[in-house]
C-alpha cells in the first residue's frame, strides 16, 4: 500500500506540476483518455499499467492499477508513460530533491508541447530560456544516466530531431532520445 500511495503522490506532483493550465486541458473519459495514452508508449505496456487522470479541479485520480509497474498520464496534453525509477526521478525534480540514482525511463511518443532547455523549472518561452519542442521521443533520466549522458550534445540550442541532453548541467538533467 505504501508504494502504491507513494506512486501516487508521485503522480500528482507530475501532474499539478505538468498541467499548468489544466483548466484549459479538456477532462477525457476513462475510455478516451486510455485510448489516447495507447499512442504514448507501446501499447502492450499501456495495457498493463496504471492509468491517471487529472479532472477539472486539477485533483489526479487513478483510474485503472496497474500490473507492470508502469504509470502513464495526461498531463496538460503531454501523454506520457513512465517507470517507478522515473515516477521518482519527477517526484524529485518536482519537489526540487536530490536525483535519484536509480535509472527511469518515460515514453513520450506524441512528443511534447516544448519545454525550456536551460530551466527544469519554465513555464512558458522567453527570449533567453532556449524552449525546445521535441517529437515522438524517450527519456532517460535519473542520476545513474549521467555517464551515459557524456557522449551526447549538451548544448542550450539542441538539435530536437536528434539526441540531446536536456536541463544540462542540473540535477535533473537527462537524455532525451527522438524516435523518428
């Protein structure tokens, strides 16, 4: 049970933090939300995980557990997939903690609505902050990742159609890998 609320305090960090205008994300069905999030990972992993839904207020419910560890979500028109190792790596960025050093993996294969390069913390675009949209792509993170991350582009202005390491130089940074 502890993991299980663990997961979910994980959730809604990822969500409140995610969803800034969640009054402007349309409320799914459980069935259409399921649907949507089919096309955001492989769906023989979707099919087995938990599946989270944020209503109108901004409050995550779960609304299927999941068997395979894996948690996929919604938040703020950014279908995404993760594992409890990046269920932890979000929880952490979220409440600016430490990295954990245990690897996770997220699938964004709908790709992002973009995001700051330089600033885990950016909610929108400024002329300094570098924002980057990236299509169908995977994600590595956590602090065991930082190795893996030398051999990789680690520059403001990333190239989004190739991998690239993302918030580089912070506590959260990790890869970013297109799939197209």
């Amino acid at each position: 049970m502890k993991t299980i609320l663990g997961f979910l305090t994980a959730g809604s960090a990822v969500l409140a933090a995610l969803c800034v205008a969640h009054a402007q994300h349309a409320v799914l069905t459980d069935a259409e939300l399921i649907a949507k999030l089919s096309t955001a990972a492989p769906p023989d992993l979707v099919k087995d995980a938990t599946i989270l839904q944020m209503n109108a207020n901004g409050e995550m419910k779960t609304i299927r557990e999941g068997t395979n560890g894996w948690t996929c979500m919604d938040p703020g028109m950014e279908p995404m997939c993760a594992d409890k190792g990046a269920m932890e790596w979000v929880e952490a960025w979220q409440s600016k903690g430490p990295a954990p050093q245990k690897l996770g993996f997220i699938y964004m294969l709908r790709g992002d609505n973009g995001a700051s390069n330089t600033d885990p913390y950016a909610t929108g675009e400024t002329a300094d902050n570098n924002w980057i949209k990236t299509g169908p792509h995977v994600m590595i993170v956590g602090a065991d990742a930082k190795a893996m991350m030398q051999n990789y582009p680690r520059t403001a202005k990333a190239d989004p159609d190739r991998p690239y390491v993302m918030w580089p130089g912070t506590p959260y940074e990790h890869l970013m890998m297109p799939v197209k």
